[in-house]
C-alpha cells in the first residue's frame, strides 16, 4: 500500500497537484494525508509562552484547518470515489517542512505530491519558497505539479543525468514505483559539455543500462548545453508527460535549481517533476 503525503494551502495549485495524484494512483490501494500547517499572524514570543487559547486566535485558525480539510476530503469522495483509497486529514500548528519531515518519517511516506506554488504564487515564479524548502530538506521522493496541469498519463519520461550518482535501489524505486503504473518509456539524457565519460560514468551508467533492461528505455546524449537548454530542447522533440531528476549535491540538479536561484533562471517547467532524494530520511 502507497502512503502519499499532499500538503494544501487550499489554493487551487494545490488542488490540482492533489487530484494528479488520485488519477495517477488511481488503480493502487493508496492512503492520502491531506496535510495543512498553520501559524496565526500574531505569532511572537508571549504568543508561544503564554497558553494560546488566552488569545482565541488558536482554535479559530485550528477550526478554520479543519474545516477547509474537511471541505476538500468531501470534494475528493464526491468527484472520485475510489475504493481502492482512504483520505486522512492532518492539521498542524507547525512550519511546513518540519511537519512534513515528520510525517515522511511517522507515516513512512513514498510519495509527497504538492504544487508548484503557493496561493500567493506569482506566475513569473517556477517554484514558490515552500517547493524549494522542501527539496532542500526533505528525503522524500517529491512529485511537484505546475500550476493549472491537467492529468496525462505518463507514457514518456524524461530523466537527465550526468551520470556522477552510484545509483542505488533508493534512487530508482520511485521511478518504477511510478512508470510500473503505465505502459511508460523512460528516456534518459546525458548532458555534457563535450568531455568523454569517466570510468566512474560509465560504471553508473551500466547500473542504469542493467537497471531499466526489462523496461523500455532509450538513452541520448547531448553535448556544449546547459541543462535548461537541453531539457528544454528535448521537449520539444518529444511529449514528454514527466521530468525526473535525482536532487544530488554533486551533480547538475542543485547547479540548476540552487545555486542559479529557482525563479530567475527563466526555465519553465509545464510538466510534473519527480525529484527524488540523493539520500533518504532512514540514512
């Protein structure tokens, strides 16, 4: 059974991430948790100190989560129904990324599915600061859905790599936990800039070649691009339904998304990304 962890500020990007991930899990017996954290705006030091319901901010905060949490639960047994899925509410005085650690850990969560931007999200932003938080802390596996994307099975898979991570079984567990689900082709991309492949490389890259043997696959290779380029580039080839990429510290994946600042490097992203931890919460 699947554990999916969908944060929700209630905004409709956090909607659609949350019935993206009922379509996408539709035929696996699944429990979701309807995740929502709240701090009232006051919120300082004699807030924290003295008893909180002194001030009747807490419960009215705690009530209005609940309600809204309630509110989506019934929305998602009225529009899906699906027997094969139990929804679980959660409503927590807590900072979003150190309830959800705390969940991926408590629950022992597969799959955390949210959107890309936050109720206050501007358009001109690839993700907001709570997506970003996340992939930085959290050692989930991270589906992250664009703003306003409508379902598509995810017949074609692209997964760039610079071929620098030993896989390992946690690496690629997410990736069949979801291409399993479809008849799903993985295209994985090499982006280089024009140096030959070390040994190491090409060590990693037979654990992928062994890896994906029963699985239809197709490797490329790209050469003097940068990863947004390429990414982009190999889009338009090919409809591509899903980006997956392993958030290493040593690879391009935190280059492209960290250290370039996520919202100002002009790169957009109109398809699911699945990032998958280079470590887990257990290691």
């Amino acid at each position: 059974m699947k554990k999916i962890l969908l944060p929700t500020d209630f905004s409709d990007n956090s909607w659609c991430a949350i019935t993206y991930a009922l379509q996408l899990f539709k035929n696996e017996t699944c429990t979701f948790y309807l995740l929502n954290t709240y701090t009232p705006a006051i919120y300082h030091v004699e807030y924290v100190l003295v008893e909180p319901a002194q001030f009747g901010i807490y419960d009215a905060v705690k009530e209005n989560s609940l309600k809204q949490l309630d509110d989506f639960k019934t929305n998602i047994q009225k529009e899906f129904n699906n027997p094969k899925h139990t929804i679980e509410t959660i409503a927590a005085f807590n900072t979003l990324v150190s309830e959800i650690k705390d969940i991926v850990q408590e629950k022992v969560i597969d799959f955390i599915i949210m959107g890309t931007k936050g109720a206050t999200g501007a358009k001109e932003i690839l993700f907001g600061s709570n997506t970003v938080h996340i992939f930085k802390n959290v050692k989930c596996p991270i589906i992250a859905i664009p703003d306003g994307f409508s379902f598509e099975k995810p017949h074609e898979v692209l997964f760039p790599t610079d071929y620098e991570i030993h896989y390992q079984e946690h690496h690629l567990k997410p990736i069949f936990d979801v291409i399993s689900l479809y008849n799903t082709r993985i295209n994985i991309l090499n982006v280089s800039y024009g140096y030959d492949l070390s040994e190491a490389q090409k060590a990693h890259k037979q654990i992928l070649e062994k890896s994906f043997e029963k699985t239809a696959h197709i490797f490329h290779s790209v050469r003097n691009q940068n990863v947004s380029t390429a990414i982009t580039n190999f889009q338009l080839k090919a409809k591509i339904n899903l980006l997956i990429m392993i958030n290493n510290k040593h690879s391009f994946f935190e280059n492209l998304f960290f250290k370039s600042r996520i919202n100002q490097i002009g790169f957009h992203l109109d398809i699911p990304f699945l990032v998958i931890p280079s470590i887990t919460a257990k290691t």
